[in-house]
C-alpha cells in the first residue's frame, strides 16, 4: 500500500508525543533504564567471560614458602615440586627478587619500598609451570599435593583456578539478577508506553472515529499511533547509548585501577558498538511498537 | 443499491432492535426512514454502515455484502457512503477548511487533489470566506453544511443522514433538507434520511418507509400522516 501525506502522519505522531509530555517522559525514561540494564548484563558478561578465558589460560601456581626458609629446605622444596605430576617447570622467586619486581613496577614510586630494604616482608615463592590442557580435577589433584608439602615449608598457595571459579559463580549470579530486572523492566516499559498511546489515543478518538466512517483503512488510523512508539523508542535507545558508553568508560577506570596489575582485562567499548546499538534500537523499537499495537487494541474493544 | 433480505439484529443484551426487515433502494433513491423512538432507525442505519452485523438475513450495500465481507475490505464499503451526524461531529480544533480536508487525507488523497476538491466542495455549500473559521465560531446552518461538505467530498454514492435536523431550529433543517433533495436530483445520489421531522416529510413527499418496534409497517411514496 501506498501511504499519502506521510509529512502529515509523522507531525500527528509528534504532536500525540508532546501532547502527553509527561508521559512521554516517563516512557522514554523508563525506557532507558530497561536498556541500559540490558547493555549492562550484556557487557559485564561478556567482560567476566572474557577474564575466564584469559585465567584458564594461565597454567602458573604461586607457592609461597614459610619465611625462615635455609637454603637447602628451599632446594628439597624445589625437588619434591618437581616430581609432582603434570609439573612442568618450577622457578624459585625469591623474596629480594619479588621485592625487586614490585619496585620496578611502581617505577616513579620506588622510593615507597625503600623501607623494606632491611626488613623484607615479602616470601619466598615457587612458580609453578604446569602442563597446558591438564583438566580442572588433574589440577585439583596438583594443587592437593602442593598443600600436603605443608610440613616441607609451604604456606600459602595461589591458585587463579580459585578466581576463574569465582568469577564463573559471580557471572552466573550477574546474569541471573540482572536478566530478571530486564524482564521486570521491559514489562513495565511495556505498560508505560501502552498507556502513554493509548492517552493519544484517547485524546483523538474524535478523529479516528470520524476517519473510520470516512473509509480510512485500520493502518493508517494506527500509523501515527506506532511511529509515536517508535520514536520514543528510538530516543530512548540515542540517550540509553550515550548513557551507557559514559558509565561504562568510568567503571572501567574505576576497574582498571582496583585491578591487581593487568589482572583484571577491561574489553574497550568499540568492541560492543555495533551489537549494542543494534540491541538497543532493535529492542527499543520492538516495545514501542508492540505497545502501540496494544495500545489500539485496547481501543477497538470500547 | 440497498438491499435488506430477512434481516434481524439482536443485541448482546437480548433487545430485539430489528425484527426480518425487507428493504430495497435503488441507486439514486431519496429515502426517508421513520419511526418512534427506539424503533430501531439508528439499528438501520448502523447495519448499512457496517458498524454492526446482523444477526441474521443478508445486507447488501452498494455491491457489498455485509454478512460475507472481510473486516479490511470495510473501508471499501465506507468510501461509497457519506455520513451525516445528529449532532454533525466536527472536529472543534480544526478549521471549516481542515474539516473537509481532514475527510480526504483519512482516505490517502493527494495533496494537490485535497485542496482543489475541498475547497471547491466549500464554495458549493456557500461556505466561501469561512475556510479558516473554526466550528464554535460559525452558525447552525454554516455547520450543517460543513458537515455535509464532509460527507461528500469523498464522492461517495450514498448520503446516510442520521437525525440530520435534530437540534437546530425548524428553518435550518429546512434548509438542510433542501440541499439533501438537491443532491439527490442534481447529482443523482441515494439518500437516506433518518428523521422525526413529521413537516419535511410531509413536505417533500418522497418515499417514506416506516419502522415500528423493529419492523416496517409502512412503506410508501407521499406523506407519512397521509390519510389513506
Ligand atoms: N448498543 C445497543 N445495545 C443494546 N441495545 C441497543 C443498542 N443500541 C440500541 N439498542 C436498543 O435497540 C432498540 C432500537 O434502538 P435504535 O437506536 O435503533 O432506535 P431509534 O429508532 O434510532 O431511536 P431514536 O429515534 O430514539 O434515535 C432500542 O430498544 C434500543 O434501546
Ligand atoms: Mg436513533
């Protein structure tokens, strides 16, 4: 079908939008909390699935050893690791050494561990090398091992596997929490839209009566109504993705600078710029549409 | 053409509006339709409208079939009738000139035909100079014409007028029904009036059919108080 005066449908469509401005404000509003919680469980998994991938990668065990450690416990220390199966290298750090690092790291402020000089309160420490491709249960058992070196001098074992199983935990957590406020969210951006058009609606229903006994069809009487929830969808979803790129670069300041030295990787927003936008005008579009489909069937039933 | 056939309409609510109505009016008809209150004039009226089914019998209107038609081929059947309100339902934020235009633009004219044709429909109904008035600011009978401006600037074949006369003063709906037997005798469209007005029936002596609890009682050409 051919659609005429389309400059005339979209100015009725503007006018329903600021005729009911407050609520259109709301819509728009509680639009934009929907998605930027939507873009927001999005990222954060992908984020969190991201730093899995890159621990699991990472076949190091740290071994820290009791602090009055001679020489020689060290070397039957070193031995005894190395034995232990799917081990395959085992370096010694020791405490001069960690220190050492940690001043080169902090470069300019250095000087901060010049007091430790005397009195170092790092440890020693095994880093543990194992196979790569050895499953979750093989380096359970690795680490078991290392725990029962407890009595050779062992007292502290840092297993990233422990953070990858958190992290994993955490995700789940995030995506089921936050997948329930979406859908919590939608339904009510749903109803807020709905009755935002159906106050358009009421406030032309004069009109559409009028245009129904002139011979008007059902879809241009409901076009103005739809492009008014898409458009307030499509706004919702240009402010929900500035909104969103803003509090995603200050989380991830905020992230990059708790993160224990390029232990935490932040993914860089252009890496979701296109799936988002498309998500966000895709969904804001979608609940626009549809609520003003409801909103006209409300009216036909009257 | 209007064609009735065993035609009954009960409503939801059990009322009985309409009881095995026979009706036939020809293209080019002048109809009027009366009846007490509540004898189902406005049922009539709303059936050939399609604004309800009947319940039972066959409606044909212009060469569609009411009972049978799809609900998107309505607007079809619409744009062969023009409708005329008791209480003429303009648009009170429109102008006299957006009114008749607004009739056009429901239907998807374009824009140039929308300005020609609505404003050459107002300078048939002596309606020149009032373009930009807006409804609260003209007469009852600059109104009446406006709304019958309305009604016919589509070209429908029908005119359906429901009570047309209803609260205006009895020289305006004089006037009214002149410009209605005009139409009809000038242009040839069928025209259907519902009315109370016992004088203007009188008057014209058309065709009078006469509807009583649901039923036609009486359906004749001349004077509805006629003696027989
Ligand atoms: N929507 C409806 N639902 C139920 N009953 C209705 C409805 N509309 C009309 N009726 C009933 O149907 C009967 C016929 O009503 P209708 O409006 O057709 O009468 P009418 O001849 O137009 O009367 P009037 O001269 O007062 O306008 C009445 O008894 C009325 O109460
Ligand atoms: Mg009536």
């Amino acid at each position: 079908m051919r659609i005429r005066n389309l400059g005339y449908v979209f100015r009725l469509a503007f006018q329903g939008i600021f005729r009911n401005g407050f609520m259109s404000f709301a819509s728009i509003l509680v639009l934009i909390c929907c998605l930027v919680v939507t873009g927001s469980t999005y990222v954060l998994t992908e984020n969190i699935t991201y730093n899995i991938d890159q621990l699991s990668g990472y076949n190091k065990i740290v071994c820290f050893v009791k602090e009055d450690a001679a020489e020689f416990e060290l070397a039957s220390l070193q031995e005894k690791i190395e034995k232990i199966g799917n081990v395959s290298e085992v370096r010694l750090i020791t405490k001069d050494e960690a220190l050492k690092s940690y001043e080169e790291e902090y470069g300019d402020f250095s000087y901060l561990f010049d007091m430790f000089e005397e009195d170092n309160p790092l440890k020693d420490s095994f880093e543990v090398t194992y196979k790569e491709g050895i499953s979750l249960k093989e380096i359970n058992t690795l680490v078991n091992s290392l725990e029962n070196l407890e009595e050779d001098g062992i007292v502290k074992i840092n297993n990233r596997q422990d953070i990858t199983k958190k992290l994993d935990d955490l995700k789940n957590v995030i995506s089921i929490v936050l997948t329930w406020l979406t859908i919590l969210l939608f339904v009510i951006s749903f109803f807020v839209v709905m009755n935002t058009i159906r106050l358009s609606v009421f406030s032309r229903r004069e009109e559409i009566a009028i245009m129904h006994y002139v011979g008007a069809t059902r879809f241009f009487v409901a076009l103005p109504f739809l492009i008014e929830g898409t458009v307030l969808g499509l706004f919702s979803a240009a402010i929900a993705y500035g909104v969103q790129y803003f509090l995603y670069g200050a989380l991830s300041a905020e992230v990059l600078g708790i993160g224990e030295n390029g232990f935490v990787t932040v993914l860089p927003f252009e890496k979701f710029q296109w799936i988002l936008a498309i998500i966000f005008a895709a969904v804001s579009v979608a609940t626009g549409l549809v609520a003003g489909f409801a909103a006209l069937r409300g009216d036909k039933k009257k | 053409m209007i064609e009735l056939q065993n035609v009954t309409k009960t409503y939801p609510n059990g009322t009985k509006a309409l009881k095995n109505v026979n009706l036939h009016i020809d293209d080019g008809e002048f109809v009027f339709i009366v009846g007490a209150s509540g004898a189902g004039k406005t049922t009539l009226s709303r059936l050939l409208l399609r604004e309800e089914k009947p319940t039972s019998g066959q409606i044909l209107v212009n060469g569609f079939n009411l009972k049978r038609m799809p609900e998107w081929r309505v607007p079809k059947l619409r744009r062969t009738l023009g409708v005329v309100f008791q209480n003429f339902r303009l648009l009170p934020h429109m102008t006299v000139y957006e009114n008749v235009a607004f009739a056009m633009r429901a239907v998807g004219k374009k824009k140039k035909d929308i300005e020609k044709t609505a404003k050459s429909m107002l300078g048939v109904m002596h309606l020149d100079g009032k373009e930009n008035n807006f409804p609260d600011e003209l007469s009852g009978g600059e109104q009446q014409r406006v709304a019958l401006a309305r009604a016919l600037v589509n070209n429908p074949s029908t005119i359906i007028a429901d009570e047309p006369t209803g609260n205006i003063d009895p020289r305006l709906s004089r006037e009214l029904m002149k410009l209605l037997v005009d139409i009809n005798e000038s242009v040839g469209k069928t025209v259907v009036v519902i009315t109370h007005e016992q004088e203007l029936v009188d008057y014209y002596r058309k065709r009078v059919v006469t509807l009583k609890d649901g039923e036609i009682v009486s359906d004749r050409t001349g004077g509805m108080f006629d003696e027989d």
